[in-house]
C-alpha cells in the first residue's frame, strides 16, 4: 500500500500540487492552500514541533512518515523533510492509502 502513495505522491509532483521543502511547506499551509502535509520521520524534534504546532493552528492534517531520503525519491528530488498536498482529492486519497 504504500508504494502506491508513494507513487501518488510523484503524481502529484508532475501535476505541480506538491510544495516540498520546509519554507515551501510552510508558505502552502500559511496560505491555505495545504489540504495534507507530510513530515519525515528522522527530521529533527524542532521541524516536527514546528509543522505540528502550525498544522494545528491552521487546522491542516498531518501525518509523520518515511524518511527524507525515500520522500525525496518520491519526488524526484534529492531530500525532503515536509512537503504539503495542495488538492484535496490527492491528500484524501494518499491519506487512504498510508492510514
């Protein structure tokens, strides 16, 4: 199953509804457009308080998964720490599929 969300997430990517990266990330659930942000799970104590805390407080879901190498692969990209779903749909479904 969760090759699949991998696989969704590389989608997602080429349709341009990913923003990866921590400023990326943040800017996306700031402006409300983040329907569902992923934080790796070896980023630092800090980078997981600072999503969870700010997913919170703009009421945006959030998950802990992966790690940065295999999120980065994901998406074409070297390593990524956060990165946000930014179409509701895909964040459903990709949810669907790790939970």
């Amino acid at each position: 199953m969760q090759d699949k969300a991998l696989g969704m997430l590389g989608l997602a990517q080429k349709a341009g509804k990913i923003a990866s990266g921590e400023f990326a990330t943040e800017k996306a659930v700031k402006e409300r457009n983040a329907y569902l942000v992923i934080v790796a799970e070896d980023a630092s104590d800090n980078t997981k308080k600072n999503f969870t805390d700010m997913c919170n407080f703009y009421k945006c879901d959030i998950l802990f998964h992966w790690d940065k190498e295999t999120m980065g692969n994901a998406l074409g990209k070297q390593f990524r720490a956060s990165l946000a779903v930014c179409d509701e749909n895909m964040a459903n479904a990709i949810k669907g599929k790790i939970v």
